[in-house]
C-alpha cells in the first residue's frame, strides 16, 4: 500500500486517517506473511484422490438414493444427444432451460446433464451439515423465481430448501430423466471427421453395484461444474490416524451426530469433545450447532473469518406479493441491484432493495469490479493509489466488523484471536448472529493456530505448538479446491481431460498461453465447447448472477449459428478474436491488484493466483485471466452489443456435414438409443 502522505492523494501532510490507513496495512502485511507457505495449495489434497484409503472413502456419496438410481432407465453405452452438459446443479440447469426457451433443444430428449452426485442440486446436493444457509439472499439467489412462480421460505434459504428448488427446475422443464448421476466425466474428445464431441464416463451403481464405463457422444458440450463441489484437507501428519469418528462437512456423518440439517441439537454428541478444523464460512454455520450438543467443541483456527450481521426472517407474503415480485422482470432487477451496491455503483438515494450486510462493503469491488472507476494504468504509482484508494474505502467496515467482534465475546483475549486482520475482499465475507456469542459458551475454546495451521493429529486428537488436544470427534471443515486450480482451465475446474481440434490439451493450451477465450465462454481449437465463466468475464459475488449472464450469452452464440447454418452448426471462436479479447481483458488486470496483499487462503489460491511474477511473459499470462474492472454491470454492456450487432463476430460458423452418428445429418430421439 501508499505511504501516509500518498494515501491522502495529494502529498500533504497525514491525517488521523491515514495514519491508521498505514498501520492497518503493515498489520495486514505481518498476518499475511504469517500464512504464506512455499508449498501453496500443495499443502491441500482432494478427498477423492487423498492416498490414505481413510480420507478417500469420506469423498463418497453419503446422500444417493441407489436403489432408485439404478432402478432408473440406463444411459446406454455410445449414447448420443444433441447437448451433453457436465454439471447438474444450478449451472447445469440452468444452461438447460436457457436452451429448451430459445428452442435450440427441441425438448428434454436432446439434452443429458452428467453429474457425480445423486441427484440436482451441485453444492447444495453435496452439503447438507447443521444450520446451513445460503450467504445470499435467497430471492436474489435462487434462479428462476419468477417463471416457477416459487416464493421462499425465508430471506435465507436453508439448504434443503435450495435442494427441493432444483429438483422443482428439472420438474417444471421435464428434465428428472434427463440426468445421468453417480457419473464422474473423466475426458473429452473433439471428432473432426464426426463433428461432436465424444466423452468418456464412469457410472457408479452404489457400493453393492459394478460400475460402468461408456462413452457418450454430443454435437454441444456445456461445462458447468460449479465452484465450491470438491473438498479437500490439508496434509496434516497423522491425519487418517485419529482413533474417533472423522468427516468432512460437504459430506456430514449424521449417524455419528444425529440430528438432521434443520435441527438445534445433535444428541449424537452429548458428552462428546468435538474438534471442528477450519473457521471458513461453513464453519460459521456450524459451530453454534456443534455448541449446543457437544460436551466440549474446540475450534481450530489459522485465519479468522470477518463476521457481520445476518438479520434473518421469514418471508411476509404480503411484502413478497406487493413489494418484492410485484412486477415482471422483479428478480434480474433485484439481482443487478445487489450488484449495484457490491461494486460501490449505487447512486445516492438509489433504493436498497436487499438491504443486508452484503451492500454494506462497497470495497468489495476490489475483487468484482466497479463501473464508477476507469481502467487503472499499470504503473508503480496508479497502481499504489488505487490500492490505496480501496483501503480508504474499506476503513469503515473493516473497523466496525472488528468492534463488533469486540462487542460480543466477552473474552477480550478470545475476541482478538478472532479479529480478522485482512481487507473484505480477501475471503468471503461470513455473517451468523449466532457465531461470535457461541465462543460466551463454557464449552467453546477456540485454538487459535498464529496462522500456522494444526502441526499434527494422533490418534487422541490434534496438535497445535506443541500441545495436543483430546478429541472424540473430528469435523474437517477445510473447503474446497479452488476455481482457479490449473490458472483457471476449465477442463481443470471440472476435473476432465479436454482434447480438441489436433489433440490440442486445454489444460496445456492455459498453461502454455494463459487465459484463452472470447467473453469467457469459449476457446479457439474447442468447437462446440461452451463453459460458465471465471476469466475473462465477471464475476458477481452472487453466483447466480454470474451463471444466468452466460447461459443467456452461451444460448444465444448456439441460436443465432444455428439459424444461420443450420441444427448441429459448428461454432469455433477465432484465434485473432481471442487474441482480442485477452488483450483487452490484461488492460483490466491492475484494478485487481489489491488481492495482492491478501492473506492466502480460497480466493487466491493459496497465495500462488496473486503472486507478482517477474518474468514479462508469465506478467501477461497472469493479466490475461483478469476479469473486465467494470464489473458485471460492464460485462453485460458488451455482452449486449454483442448481441445487437448480430453476426457474431469472432466467431467461425460452418453448417454440419455430419451427423450425430458422423455419416447424416439426424439427430436421434431418445426411443433410439
């Protein structure tokens, strides 16, 4: 950050302010450094791929219903159809019913979702631990409110209620039996001569089933993987050893803890010492929980989450009718209006539609983008001012999100541990009135790590400087592989190997060149490949938002080509209108240059995404998976000149020459496979 003096812009002498502007960012420096490890996120492991047989088996679905899945009508081997989409939670979805609207799918029958889970839902399929809620609100952030005509249940949804809303998407468009679950997609193969996309899956069929291999055959292939779907722990010596029930909270052990997700008690743990590692925005929602069952519960901590307010309620149905869905476009409105707020773009006196402590944190703009600022040039001296710029911005916050802290736990000792000493946008905000106030409990001790994490488990319990801590629980709490996993590739993010035109890997092509797209959506050498977006768009902080932008633009490409050349066209972004695009995008990359000094943990990747190269060519790599500095209100803007100009440009359009069997041009029905 800025000196004093350059902090107040104008080289005159420091205010009050700026003084504390400058302490806080030395602060912020010294915890960071704290938590800076050369091994990244190779301190981490996949649950799935852990090598202990222990954690690899806590990867497994606890939730599929086998009997019925495999009572259900198989995807026959070589199967093919006109859609494969890769991801059956909101993402996946929602890339459907874009697809069914604009008639491009001429119903469900050209359309097969493939998900590893048993059932839709994505992340809310997969985690289903005590008390939780979605972050966002939830008329903001369940898709498609007004065309199912479903009015929450609350301001914060509960994760069953988020769970019941995908399963009533798939009903309302008649996708239920277009899903293919228990399937991981393990690659993906373009055919040139065939024109389609060939992919190779493995089904599971429950643990008293075989499974199966078979390939499946698409002229489109959608990525929707979701964000926050594959846990991982860290590599802590000793871990599979501990002698006591061990689970991970993206897939809760309720036989262990009885209880159910809606429940204030968990009678499995009567009497029990529980420890619970971790102290991310899951473990917000689950400590009060644990607190009141548990005879004991420690909280291992390395880095404080910041905690505001929650101010939840329950829906008023006159509010709702009268106010909230009053009128036809109501929910993109709503959603853009959150967004407004996030990206320090709300006007004075604009209405405050969500009202929550989310639009409390225009500084968060530093990670999203901000319409109300111009492109940052990348110079020493711009870049220094507008950090500075965001930490002034951030100030009132962050100091009040600290008070507050302060103003809850009564232990002045335990209230300093969970301070959290980093700017807003470095980890996701939490928000719980009921977290802090947990740690007034007799039996809530928080051990708290200085930001070196746990040393080691034993089979008694985990180690922190030198001191072990008896357990009989362990809870892992540790999140999820990042996004941004193999510089944001999306064969990386989906956890495939992706072969296009030649053989050419999309993993290498990232590695090789950085960031590669046009809009974020699709990549030169890839036809027919479309993915929701991390790079090279925006990013909202509600992810719905994110997702329902590109399945509208993803939609569109596959529509306006079509009508151009025909069912099964071939679209192919060009390398020169990639070239482009990722110019265009690095020219955006200095307004993210506050995550810089971000302590490592989820959104930077361990601290490997921000590091500053110095070599000019891995310089331009990383400026090329930025996102535009405009935020989404930006990204929409371009998106909709696009649009309205019509001829896709940048795009290569040729009509198919075979068919969906690679010799016509018939696509078959579902009877035929």
């Amino acid at each position: 950050m800025a000196s004093a003096e350059e902090a107040n812009g104008n080289g005159s002498a420091p205010t009050p302010e700026d003084r504390r502007l400058l302490e806080l960012s030395q602060r912020y420096a010294e915890e960071a450094d704290k938590r800076r490890r050369e091994d990244g996120l190779a301190q981490f492991e996949r649950l799935q791929e852990s090598g202990s047989a222990r954690l690899r088996a806590l990867a497994q679905d606890p939730w599929a219903d086998h009997a019925a899945l495999n009572a259900r009508r198989a995807v026959p081997d070589g199967a093919t159809h006109k859609f494969v989409i890769l991801g059956a939670g909101y993402g996946g979805l929602l890339f459907a019913v874009r697809l069914l609207a604009a008639g491009v799918a001429r119903g469900p029958d050209d359309i097969l979702l493939v998900d590893a889970a048993g059932g839709f839902g994505g992340t809310w399929y997969w985690n289903r631990y005590p008390g939780l809620r979605c972050d966002i609100e939830s008329y903001s952030y369940m898709p498609l409110l007004e065309e199912t005509g479903y009015m929450p249940a609350s301001k914060y949804a509960t994760g069953a209620e988020l769970r019941a809303h995908a399963d009533r998407i798939a009903a309302r468009w008649r996708l239920q039996d277009r899903a293919l679950f228990r399937a991981n997609a393990t690659a993906a193969r373009w055919d040139d001569a065939a024109q389609r996309w060939t992919v190779d899956v493995t089904e599971g069929r429950g643990p008293e089933g075989q499974s199966r291999a078979l390939k499946l055959h698409a002229r489109y292939l959608l990525l929707a993987p979701g964000i926050i779907t594959s846990p991982h722990v860290p590599r802590i010596p000793g871990l599979a050893s501990f002698a006591g029930p061990l689970f991970h909270t993206a897939r809760w052990d309720y036989a262990v803890t009885g209880g159910s997700e809606t429940a204030a008690v968990l009678p499995g743990l009567e009497g029990k010492r529980v420890g619970v590692l971790g102290t991310g925005a899951t473990t917000i929602q689950v400590v009060p929980r644990l607190a009141s069952s548990a005879k004991e519960l420690y909280v291992f901590q390395r880095t404080p989450s910041a905690v505001s307010w929650r101010g939840h309620r329950a829906t008023d149905p006159e509010e709702w009718r009268t106010k909230i869905a009053s009128k036809p476009g109501w929910q993109r409105e709503r959603m853009l209006n959150l967004d407004l707020f996030l990206t320090n773009a709300a006007k004075e006196g604009q209405e405050n539609m969500v009202a929550d402590g989310w639009t409390e944190m225009p500084a968060y703009s530093a990670i999203i983008g901000s319409p109300s600022h111009g492109i940052i040039e990348p110079t020493p001296d711009k870049i220094a001012a507008h950090v500075a710029r965001l930490y002034k911005l951030d100030l009132a916050h962050t100091e009040a999100v600290r008070a507050r802290t302060e103003s809850i736990v009564q232990n002045p000792e335990t209230a300093a541990k969970l301070k959290a000493w980093y700017p807003t946008w470095c980890k996701r905000p939490c928000f719980s009135d009921e977290y802090l106030q947990a740690f007034n409990l007799p039996n809530v001790h928080l051990v708290d790590t200085d930001g070196r994490g746990v040393e080691a488990a034993t089979e008694r319990g985990l180690v922190v400087a030198g001191q072990e801590y008896p357990l009989d629980v362990l809870v892992l709490s540790t999140g999820y592989v990042t996004p941004r996993i193999g510089d944001g590739s999306p064969a990386a993010r989906t956890g495939i190997g992706i072969h296009g035109r030649h053989g050419t890997s999309l993993d290498d092509k990232w590695q090789r060149q950085g960031a590669s797209t046009l809009h974020g959506v699709c990549s030169h050498g890839f036809p027919n490949l479309f993915f929701a977006p991390m790079g090279q768009s925006s990013q909202a902080a509600n992810n719905i938002l994110t997702l329902e932008v590109a399945s509208e633009h993803v939609v569109h490409c596959i529509r306006v080509a079509e009508a151009r050349a025909g069912a099964g066209a071939v679209v192919e972004v060009t390398s020169a209108a990639e070239e482009a695009w990722a110019l265009e995008i690095a020219k955006h990359a200095a307004w993210f240059a506050g995550v810089a000094g971000c302590t490592p943990g989820y959104i930077t990747s361990e601290g490997e995404g921000w590091t500053q190269p110095t070599d000019q060519r891995e310089m331009m790599k990383q400026a090329r998976g930025a996102n535009l500095s405009g935020g989404m209100e930006s990204y929409i803007k371009v998106l909709q000149e696009y649009w309205a100009e019509g001829s896709l440009k940048g795009m290569d359009v040729t009509p198919a020459t075979a068919g969906m069997d690679g010799r016509n041009l018939r696509f078959p029905t579902s009877e035929e496979h």
